[in-house]
C-alpha cells in the first residue's frame, strides 16, 4: 500500500503542500484527497475521506466542488 495513518487538518481556504522523496505517494494522497481515488481511479481506501461534513462516496459531485489539486504538471492533467 502506498500510503497509511494519513491525517489532514487545513482551514477553509487554505493551500495545502505536499513533497517528498520520489515514489513516497505524494501523488497517491492527491487523488485521495481529491475524491479521484476510490470513484474514479480504483482503489482501496479504508478509513474516511471528508472536507467539512461532505464525502466523495457520498456525494461526488458537491465534495468536488469544494477540494482542488494541481500536481507538478499541470498541462498533464
């Protein structure tokens, strides 16, 4: 598994960074984060994934609306 006992606590607004070595699975707790990873990208996600009180397994659409994620590339996205 790429990553385990993640937490992510940001204010309302706030811009998140994330680095690391090379393969560390910065990339990984993006899509995560994101709601990309379980709905769009499969993947098994144990434990829970919310911004406020929204869940990307609950409501996809309205949890997406609210998180934002620009990798290294961005014109690769």
């Amino acid at each position: 598994s790429a990553l385990k006992h993640i937490s992510v606590d940001a204010e309302f607004g706030h811009v998140i960074g994330i680095i690391g070595n090379h393969h560390a699975g910065k990339t990984s707790l993006c899509r995560v984060l994101a709601g990309i990873v379980p709905t769009i990208i499969s993947g098994d996600v144990t434990g829970t994934i919310q911004v406020g009180s929204l869940s990307p397994n609950l409501d996809w659409q309205k949890y997406n609306q609210q998180t934002g994620v620009v990798l290294q590339n961005p014109a690769g996205q």
